[in-house]
C-alpha cells in the first residue's frame, strides 16, 4: 500500500528502532495527526496470552478520566420503570422486542454501545448474529448487563470503553482525540493500561505485555516501552 506524503513526514518524527515512554510517545503522536479532521488515537496492546483457552480471556471496561472525545449514542433494551430510567439518565434509545425487526431487517444501527436489563437478555440474544459480530452484545463483565440502567447510561456518557481480545490477542482502544491535551491523552492511556494489567489472568506464562503502540488515525504508530508498563 503507497503511504501518503503526509504519512511519510510523520513517520520521519518516529525512530523505528526506539521504544518510548507514554509521555514521549503521545507527544510524538499528537505531532504526527496532521490530518483536516480530529484524529483519534489509539492504544494497540498485543497480549502474552491465547484468547481461544477461556482462563486466559481478557475482557472488561474502564471509565477514562478524559473520555473519548466521542459523542456516544446509547441504546438500552428495557422496560416500564427501567425504561423510564434509561430515558432519563439520557440513553438515545430505549425499547423491547419492537426494536428486534427494525435492527434485524431494515439493518439499522444507528448506536454504538448496547445496554440491556438481565430480564431483558432472552430478547437481546434474539439479536446475537447480528450484534455480536460488530461487538455490540451487551456484557455482565463490560457492565452492560445489567439492573442500574442510570449508571450504566452515565459512565458510557463519561468515557466508558470496553476493551477485549481479537483474534490475534491484541486489544485496539480509543484513548482520545488529537485535540486532547498530552497530559490529557496520557492520563487516559494509564488509566487503561493499570486496568489491562490488573485483569491479567492466573494462568498467564512469561511476559503479559508483548508490544503496545499508540498511534493517530492517519499517522505511524509509536511503540512504548513494555519494561515501564507492567
């Protein structure tokens, strides 16, 4: 793939070679998103794990202190007083089984994070085909399963992420927008990685955190250093 020029002047400010601390990658990294609209940055933390044994799953949530610098639509499958509350705590959408056809057939996915009270689920599963292939089947261990609706709402509100294996054992998180302060963008990513590093689980061999790079959008991404991290 041919990389663009303003690729190339920013993959000039990263040494290949190198591995960083936090604070001279993001610095690093806010240089490199130069491109018209407000990049995201983004962490990429490959694990010393094999996601396919289940004692060796890394999954859960974290509430960034800065948020993501995303406006996140919500939408909570609940009903009578759950739902009055989900409308309250400032969910965008809110419904039951009425909704199952409108996402099911006239494929509208018009959120980005799903709720659901437990009673709620057996509908929701009804929904697992189509939900859990873009990762939007709610979760007990990402908190959106769950009875109190209001929290759920306000911490997905205020910067909640869900982060969890692929395929390959890396996790890919938003930890801000180029916009962001250093400091800003900095205290998020530890706030990730202490989270990351407290979910390592027993059966975890030799080294837990393989490689983590951050980088912009459209920019190169910068590898920190792993020794600093764990």
């Amino acid at each position: 793939m041919k990389k663009g020029k303003r690729y190339l002047e920013a993959a000039k400010l990263v040494d290949k070679a190198s591995v960083y601390d936090v604070e001279e990658a993001v610095n690093i990294v806010k240089k490199s998103a130069s491109a018209k609209f407000d990049e995201t940055i983004e962490a990429h933390i490959r694990l010393g794990v094999d996601g396919r044994h289940a004692d060796q799953q890394v999954r859960g949530a974290v509430v960034l202190p800065h948020g993501t610098g995303k406006k996140v639509r919500v939408l909570v499958f609940a009903k009578g007083d759950k739902a009055e509350e989900a409308k309250a705590a400032g969910a965008e959408y809110v419904g039951a089984e009425d909704l199952i056809p409108k996402i099911q057939n006239e494929g509208w996915f018009e959120f980005d994070v799903v709720v659901a009270t437990p009673d709620m689920m057996g509908v929701v599963g009804r929904l697992g085909r189509v939900l859990g292939p873009k990762g939007l089947m709610p979760n007990p261990k990402a908190g959106t399963v769950t009875m109190d609706v209001t929290k759920a709402v306000n911490d997905i509100k205020a910067g909640k992420i869900e982060y969890r294996l692929d395929k390959t054992n890396i996790i890919h998180v938003p930890i801000g927008k180029a916009s962001f302060t250093e400091a800003q963008l900095a205290d998020n990513f530890q706030t990730l990685i202490d989270a990351i590093n407290k979910a390592k689980p027993a059966a975890t061999k030799g080294q837990y955190l393989r490689s983590v790079t951050i980088s912009s959008t459209m920019g190169p991404g910068v590898k920190l250093n792993t020794v600093k991290l764990g």
